[in-house]
C-alpha cells in the first residue's frame, strides 16, 4: 500500500502538534511504523488520505459498535445541528439519555453528563472523597481511568505502551494518595484495604481491564470487591467506559450480575461523539453539586449533538437480536483466528468477552497486567504491519482491546483470518 500522503501530513503535523497526534498511542511508535490519516470511514471500513481501505477493529477505541456513519445516527446528529450544537443550557435530549441510561442500569438512579470518559472518572472519584469525607482511593495496575493526576499511577494503555507507568507532572502528594492492587487478586486488595483501614474513599476499577489487552475478571473477583466495599464503607467505581453498553445493553454489570455504587459511562453513549457520564445511587448522587457541596462542572455536558447521537445509538441497540449477532461474529472470529495460529509456531493468546477482544502474543493465560507484560510486543509489531498492509486496522498496541461492530460482514471476518494466517507465517 501506498502511504506518501499520510507519511507527508505526519511531518506537517509534527511541526504544530506534540509527536504530531492529539492522543499518544495514534503515533503507531510500539509498532514499528508512521500512523495512517484517516479521511472517511463507511460500516466497517475506514479510509486513509492516500484511498486506501480497511476492514476496522479499533472503531473509534470502541463507540462505532453499529459501524461508522450510521444512517440514523447521522440523520440524528444532521437534524439538531440545524437548530443549534451547543447553548451551555438545558435541553430535552439530556433527559432522554438520562433516562435511557438509569433503564438499562438499575444501580443509576442519577446521572450526570460529562464530555469525556477522563471527566467521568476523575468526577466520580470526586464524588465518592465528598461522600465518605476520606482521601486515599485504590485502583489496579494496568486499568486505565483517564489522565487525571490521581489516576496516572500504574495505569495501562497509552502510559503502558510507552513503558511509562507514571507520568511526570504529577506531584507527589496527589499520588501518595493512590494505592495500587492486582487485578484479578482478591487478597491483594484485602490486605491493602486492612492496611489502610477506615482510610479509602473508594474502589475504581475496568470490569473487564481493556488497556491491557481485555482481561475479564476471574470468577469472585467482582461479587468478593462488592463484599469488601459494603463491609468497609468504600464507594465501588465500576469504570464502564469501554464496556458499558458494549458487552450488554446493560455492559458488564449485566453480564457478571455485579453491580457498582457509581458507574463511569462513555463512548457508545455519544455515538462516536464526545461524551462521558457517571451516575449511581441516589444518596450519593445527591452530594453533588447543585444539590449538594461536591463541585462539578462543564459548558459542553449534555451537548446536544452528542445526546442526539447516543439516543439513537441506544435505541438501536435496543432492537432484536443485535447483541446475539455481535457475539456470533466475534466468535466466528475467534474460532478462524485459533486455527490460523495452529498452524504456526508463535506463541498467542485470544482472550474475548462479547465483541471485546485481544490477541497477546505468549501463551497465557493473560489476567493481570504483569502477566500482559510478558507478550512479545516485537512479534505484535510485526503482525501489526502486515495486516495494516493486508487491509486490516488493528489497534496499534499489544495493551489495547479490539471491537466487534454490528457492521463486520462475513466476507469481511474471512478476509482478516486469510491476513491472520499469512502474518503470523512471516513472524
């Protein structure tokens, strides 16, 4: 494939943008090469500047789950930029999401919009320090919660990427105030939360942890931190950013019957638009400014054009059979992907929940985020490449999650398995 436009607006980029991208992991830099410009995207497929096509698996780091440019979603987004994209005032639409939202979970009583999923954390941790009046927070190594100083401590993704667990900027005493567990080990917390007794504000944490590839939680590992957390007086933060009305309708709580005291809501919720929400019960909700004293703010929250996006979103979700489908083509996936693999001799690991999925290259099983440092992030590299060149857009990180859309045809699943095998030879 040919990339001399892409590899020429890079270089212009990087003249008036830090590393020339506007989120660090879109440098393509662990994967050995220069990022693609995108300049349209259709269903499943994104284009770049120089007209090449790819069959889509970041989707937009998760949102496009019915694919891009929806004709409704479109016609939605269309109709309220007639009469207005932002008024920083009240509008009808913001009760209409807020009220899809608290139906599809029955632990939001409230809810509050946001614009970002880094605005829905940060605030719900704000919330949860008002609410129970103390300070120290803990969270898990590998999950990611956004680029608020407090939670720039072992996170994944990006900050996992670049071999950068902990980000320069942010002072000390702010993360003195963080604790780390991990994931997926439940007396780790226990003897963290005993250390620190009577000192923790609250639990954040991924239901299922994708910035470090998607690690579901082992079975006890969310029912025993909801135990905890009651026994204990902690608020438990379930950070669906990435899974909520993802993995179900009603994201991963649904799926694993869990539910949290505050919820972090993002992506899908927006339709591929920027928003974010948190929201949970309702005496704690109500600590939150202006009924309460704990301050939150944002001009663009509950911007029109994103709450248009996401009501139709979710109404469409809501329609027969779709979740059944998206489960039936990752799986397909899933099953072309492991044979392909046989029949080589590189070490991988697919793990996958719903249309949530990543391909670690060792043995696995992969379920904390020491044991996603132990991939070989060269042989993903490598494998990155050739399907970018076979016509495959595969998130540019061995630590991220890949998403199944409503889109992905059948032909489009054989065409990524057929790049699959001929990649995995070249390694």
């Amino acid at each position: 494939m040919n990339h001399q436009k892409s590899a020429t607006l890079f270089t212009q980029a990087k003249r008036s943008i830090p590393g020339g991208v506007n989120s660090p992991v879109r440098a393509f830099k662990s994967v050995g090469c220069d990022p693609i410009f995108i300049s349209r995207a259709e269903g499943s497929r994104i284009f770049d500047a120089d007209g090449n096509g790819y069959i889509d698996y970041v989707g937009s780091w998760g949102p496009m789950i019915l694919g891009h440019c929806h004709p409704k979603v479109v016609e939605a987004i269309q109709r309220t930029a007639a009469s207005g994209a932002s008024f920083g005032a009240p509008t009808e639409k913001e009760i209409i999401l807020a009220e899809m939202v608290c139906e599809a979970y029955p632990n939001i009583e409230k809810v509050r919009m946001v614009s970002s999923g880094t605005e829905a954390t940060m605030s719900a941790i704000r919330l949860a320090r008002g609410y129970t009046g103390r300070d120290k927070i803990l969270k898990f190594d590998g999950c990611y919660h956004g680029h608020a100083d407090s939670l720039l401590v072992k996170a994944g993704s990006g900050a996992a990427t670049y071999g950068v667990p902990t980000s320069p900027g942010v002072p000390a005493d702010v993360a003195k105030h963080t604790l780390t567990a991990t994931y997926n080990d439940l007396s780790d917390v226990n003897n963290m939360v005993a250390a620190n007794k009577g000192e923790i504000a609250c639990i954040i944490l991924e239901p299922i942890a994708g910035n470090m590839g998607c690690v579901p939680p082992r079975p006890g590992f969310l029912e025993g931190l909801r135990q905890l957390c009651d026994q204990e007086g902690i608020v438990l933060i379930i950070d669906e950013v990435m899974t909520g009305f993802r993995v179900a309708y009603g994201g991963a709580q649904e799926r694993f019957g869990v539910r949290g005291d505050l919820v972090a809501l993002g992506k899908i919720i927006g339709g591929g638009l920027p928003v974010g929400a948190f929201g949970g019960k309702k005496e704690i909700m109500e600590h939150l400014s202006p009924e309460g004293g704990v301050y939150q703010a944002g001009t663009l929250s509950g911007n029109p054009l994103a709450m248009s996006a996401g009501i139709t979103t979710l109404q469409l979700l809501r329609e027969e059979g779709v979740y059944e489908q998206i489960e039936e083509k990752a799986a397909y996936l899933e099953k072309g992907l492991l044979e392909a693999a046989k029949e080589t001799s590189v070490p991988t690991c697919w793990q996958r929940v719903g249309g949530m999925f990543c391909t670690y290259f060792q043995q696995g099983p992969v379920n904390s985020f020491a044991d996603a440092l132990k991939s070989d992030t060269d042989a993903f590299g490598s494998f990155f490449r050739a399907m970018l060149e076979s016509g495959i857009n595969l998130a540019p990180s061995q630590f991220e999650a890949g998403f199944m859309s409503l889109a992905h045809s059948r032909d489009d699943l054989d065409a990524t398995i057929e790049a699959a095998r001929k990649a995995l030879r070249a390694i």
